[in-house]
C-alpha cells in the first residue's frame, strides 16, 4: 500500500495529491485512524513540496547570507547577467588574441616562427592560469569575490596597454615608420597581455561555475535549465568573438591600436558594473577549504587498509546521512577502482570504542570522498586524449589567420578584410551550430534514445573530435593549393578559401568545447567546479604549449629527412600542409584511443531522490 502512495505523489499534480490518497485509501478498506495518520502524512508532504518550490535547498545563500528565495535569485534572471559578462570579456581578449600574431610580426617585427611560438606561450599561460583561479575560488574567496578581483587585474592589464599608445615614453616609435620597437614598448606590452592572463584566470572559470550554480541540480525545471545553460553560455561568448574579429579589429588595422584599447577598456569597466547591479539576484556558494586535502585523505586511508577485504555490501561502508552532509550531494559506489573503497572500511565494527564519527579522516572516508577521488582519476584519460581537438583549435588563431595575411583580402576595389575578421567565421558557425544542436537535435535525440540529454557528454565531445580532423584535411588541401597557385600565378590565392577551415573547425568548437565545459562542470567533485572549468580551459592551454613541441620536433626530422624545414621565414618558405597532415594523422589515432577510453567511461552517480545519475548515461 505504501509504495502505492508513493507512486501516486510522483504522479499526481500537488492540487489532487490529497484527495488522489484518500480515494486510494478508502477503496483499500484503511481503518480510519490510518487514514487520519496517512492524511497528516500527505499534509507534511505537500508542505514538503511547498518549500521545496519556494527556496533553493542545496547550500547556496542569497546576497543576505540567507536561504535563496526560488522567485527571486537565480536562474536566467541571474544566468543573463553573467552571460552578458562574459560576452564583454571575450570581446577584450579575442580583440586582442586573434590579432596577437599580426602584432608581433607587424609592430614588434618578430618572424613567423618565433611570432607563433610566443602567441601560444601566451595563449598557453593564459589558459592554464583558470587551474590556480579555479583553485582559489573553490577553496578560499568564492566565486563571486574572484570574479571581481581578477575583473580588477584585467582591467589593469588592458589600461596599460592602452597607455602604452599614447603615453609618449611607452610609444612603439617615434616616426611614422617603425623599423625597431623601442624596449619600453615591448615591456610595457608583455606585462599588460600576461597581467590580462592572470584576469582570465580568475574570471573565466570563477564566472562560468558562478553561472552554473544559479539553477539547482536537484530541481527538475532548473536542471533542464542547466543542461541549456552552456549551450547559451557559449553563444554569448561567441558573441563575442564575432564582434571582437569584425568591428575590434578593423578598429586595430584602420584607426589604431590605442584607439581599439579605449573600446576594450571602457567595455570591462562597464561589465563589471553590470555584474555589480546583479548582485541582488545571484546564489552564492560558499568556499569549502582546499579540495584536494580530502583526495589525499582517501588516498592515504586506502593505503593503510590495503590488507583488509573488500566488503561487497556497501551499507559495510562509512557515509554520512542526507542530515550530516550539507556540503553538496552524495554519491552512489561505483565498481570502479575498488582499491580504493577501502578507505570507508569501519575498522572494529562492533566493538565499544568503534565510532567512525571519532575517526580521523586520514584513516576512514565515507563513500563520497572515495567516489569523489575515483571521478578526479577517471578524468585524466579524458583530458588527456582531448589534448589533440585543443592543438588542431590553436591553429585558428595562428597559422589560419597568418595564412590570411598574405591572401588577397579585396571585397570590391576598395575594402580589404582585416586577416583577424577570418575568425569571424568560427564565432558564426559555432552560434549556428549550438541553436542547431539545442533546438533540433537535442529534442530529436531525446526522442530517439529517452535519455535526458539526448547523446551523451562523451558522445558530443567525440563528435566534434571528428569535425577537427575534417578541418585539419581541409587545410593541408586549400594550403598546398595556395602554393601551388602562388607559384605559378606569382599573386595571391583569395582568402575565401580558408572559409571551409575556419567553419568546421567552429562545428567541433560548438560540440568539444561546450562539451567539455559540461563535462568538466558536471563529472568534479561538486566542492571543485570552479576548478573543473579550469581544467577544461587546461586542455587549450596545455595544447598550446604541445603545439609549439611539435612544431619544433616535426620541423626538425623534416630537416634531417629532406633538408629543409618545415617552417620558413615567411608561409610561402614554408610547407605548413605537412604540417596540417602531421596533425590530422595525430588526430585520427587520438580519436580511437578516446573512444576506447569513453566507452569505459563511468559517470558520476549521484544518490538523490528526483535525479538518478548526474551524467544520465555509462559509457561514450
């Protein structure tokens, strides 16, 4: 009869609950005191309910350090606010980013070998700095806080190379003509864009998990909200883009560079008084203390039990109760990496002083502590083998836009498209390719599979792996045709051939890199999702510094093989399609070992009442 009722409350709409039960009751023959004690039970139920709607209970607080109120804080009222955040700060560092190459080999006169190692040192940096962010976010000042500090820092970064324009001491020259900048410049303009990397760390993963944290996991409209949420996140970002590749730009090749700083400065300044006004309406979480103590907790626990047998009951091992845990959500056991359940053995069970509240916690875990270190160790394949889609996405902010430079860039007679603008088309096919995904085929595949999310995290993560191979055969083919055309013509092949590069390589964008953000966020521990935005950030940013490895190894073993390099003074010197081949075979293999390990691959499962398992699916 109980799980009668129970069903019935999952099933029934809060207005007929009551008289949905007593109808159940009474045609079951119920005495009538246990219709009265059944009733008072619904009754407690549906108050239950009542408050479950009216606040957010998963530990967030709204500005007053209070319990958030569901109508007044959070979800998209808060979510567009932080997404137009981020909207103004893609447009500083893609105004700056996608035209680094073009500064470095224009203003600074590097060559194309060292202009490109240095960009991806900077874009390395920059993107590996959300780790440190991410970390003292989580641990110390909270989201919130960092965001505004590392705003501040940007801010910073962006004045000064804004000065370094029109301050006469920090100018790049004196005349017209610039044969050799002058070192105040080159200092002044390292320490803005690296100052302008240390911004980005606390800004981009403290702003996206802020973001995320205003819909509650365990509410079934707002974890539909979320699931939207990175989807929209990125179309603003790639808002962006767009506006920073077309009108920044231009602003940088046919005003001025200083000009384009106090577009950029004033925007920042004025996305942090947005974020400011919103105050009001945000969830905060707060800092829970460094995360990766507890992982080395379950670490040296297991350890020190490595002699003891494996229970196969998991009511043998240690948890706390829904009541005892207010620091996020707890976790099933997974048959994963059971070495380390060992660590949540009760030792002595049974006998008078046996007591897992008394025990330190670097000799006894509970299940969540050890689920949550099992999901950090299942990560490091995954990001791992992301590592190859994060090298082929680097190429579009150096070499595709160097090959830009020296195309034929005329629209008409007279306007000559800025090479950075070519990253336009990633930003368009990238926003095209999200609302396709969110408006077609997630809705299709829903319907296709039953499942939540439509394919899996994994799944879209691998489809867009398969785009970048594509992108990378694209460009081996339009660069060999360019110096073949170049050769025999003696003019410049148009620009309009790199447009099929640029555009597949933003399809693998809209489904890797939003992916990963959604893996990243969603497989952590919850106590490190800032520190899981910057782990997806790390996968660029490490790519970076990879790319720079490779140019170096593959530009040496053609030396050795044929006797020229590789990489030339110039493009036309070069033969960056090998290059583009030697990337595209890296790939493929990458996509067989990723599939391997995603097939494998466990998702967080998460002991709830009203979702099941966070990542919906096992396996790719």
């Amino acid at each position: 009869m109980l799980s009668i009722i129970k069903r019935t409350k999952l099933a029934s709409p809060q207005t007929h609950y009551t008289s949905t039960i007593l109808s159940l009751l009474q045609t079951h023959s119920i005495s009538q005191s246990s219709i009265q004690k059944v009733m008072e039970q619904s009754k407690n139920d549906i108050e239950s309910y009542d408050d479950q709607q009216k606040w957010v209970f998963d530990s967030s607080l709204d500005s007053r350090g209070e319990i958030p109120r569901r109508a007044r804080t959070g979800a998209w009222r808060a979510a567009l606010f932080i997404i137009a955040i981020e909207f103004s700060e893609r447009l500083s560092y893609f105004g700056i980013s996608t035209s680094l190459v073009v500064y470095l080999t224009t203003i600074l006169h590097q060559d194309l070998k060292m202009a490109v190692r240095n960009a991806n040192y900077w874009s390395g940096v920059t993107t590996l700095m959300p780790l440190l962010g991410g970390f003292v976010a989580d641990a110390y000042i909270g989201r919130y806080a960092t965001v505004l500090l590392a705003t501040i820092i940007y801010l910073m970064g962006l004045i000064l190379l804004t000065l370094s324009w029109f301050i006469p001491g920090l100018k790049p020259c004196h005349e017209e003509v610039c044969v050799e900048p002058r070192r105040a410049h080159e200092i002044a303009f390292l320490i803005a864009i690296y100052l302008i990397s240390i911004g980005t760390g606390g800004h981009k993963p403290s702003l996206e998990s802020f973001g995320a944290d205003q819909f509650e996991d365990d509410h079934p409209e707002e974890r539909k909200m979320k699931m939207s949420y990175f989807n929209w996140w990125s179309a603003g970002l790639c808002a962006g883009v767009l506006t920073a590749v077309t009108i920044v730009v231009y602003i940088e090749d046919h005003i001025g560079w200083g000009v384009a700083g106090i577009i950029l400065t004033v925007v920042m300044a004025t996305s942090l008084l947005v974020f400011l006004i919103g105050k009001p309406f945000y969830r905060y979480r707060a800092p829970s203390g460094s995360p990766l103590t507890p992982m080395l907790q379950v670490f040296v626990a297991a350890v020190a039990k490595r002699h003891l047998p494996r229970p196969n009951d998991s009511s043998l091992l240690h948890e706390l109760s829904r009541e005892e845990y207010n620091k996020g959500r707890l976790l099933s056991r997974t048959e994963k990496l059971k070495f380390l359940d060992k660590a949540a053995i009760i030792e002595n069970r049974g006998s008078e002083n046996a007591s897992a509240e008394k025990e330190s916690p670097w000799k006894l875990a509970t299940v969540t502590k050890v689920e949550e270190l099992k999901l950090l160790i299942n990560m490091i394949p995954i990001w791992f083998f992301t590592l190859a889609f994060g090298i082929c996405a680097t190429q579009s902010t150096t070499f595709f836009i160097k090959q830009a430079i020296i195309m034929d860039r005329h629209i008409g007679h007279n306007f000559i498209v800025p090479p950075s603008s070519m990253f336009a088309l990633v930003a368009l096919s990238m926003i095209i390719s999200v609302t396709v995904y969110e408006k077609i085929l997630v809705p299709l595949s829903r319907r296709l599979t039953g499942k939540e999310r439509g394919i899996s995290i994994l799944q879209r993560i691998g489809t867009g792996m398969v785009f970048s191979l594509l992108a990378m055969i694209i460009a081996a083919l339009v660069e060999r045709k360019r110096l073949d055309y170049t050769k025999q013509h003696h003019i410049p092949m148009n620009v309009i051939w790199l447009a099929p590069q640029f555009i597949v390589i933003g399809i693998a964008d809209a489904f890797t890199l939003v992916g990963l953000q959604e893996y990243f966020y969603d497989q952590v521990p919850d106590s490190m999702r800032s520190l899981g935005i910057g782990l997806y950030l790390s996968v660029v940013g490490a790519a970076s510094f990879v790319n720079n490895l490779l140019m170096t190894v593959t530009d040496r073993l053609a030396e050795e093989i044929s006797g020229k390099t590789l990489f030339g003074k110039d493009l036309n010197s070069s033969r960056l399609d090998r290059f583009y081949w030697t990337l595209a075979a890296l790939t493929a293999a990458n996509i067989c070992f990723f599939v391997f390990v995603a097939r494998r691959y466990t998702y967080k499962s998460v002991k709830s009442s009203v979702v099941v398992a966070d990542g919906g699916d096992d396996g790719c």
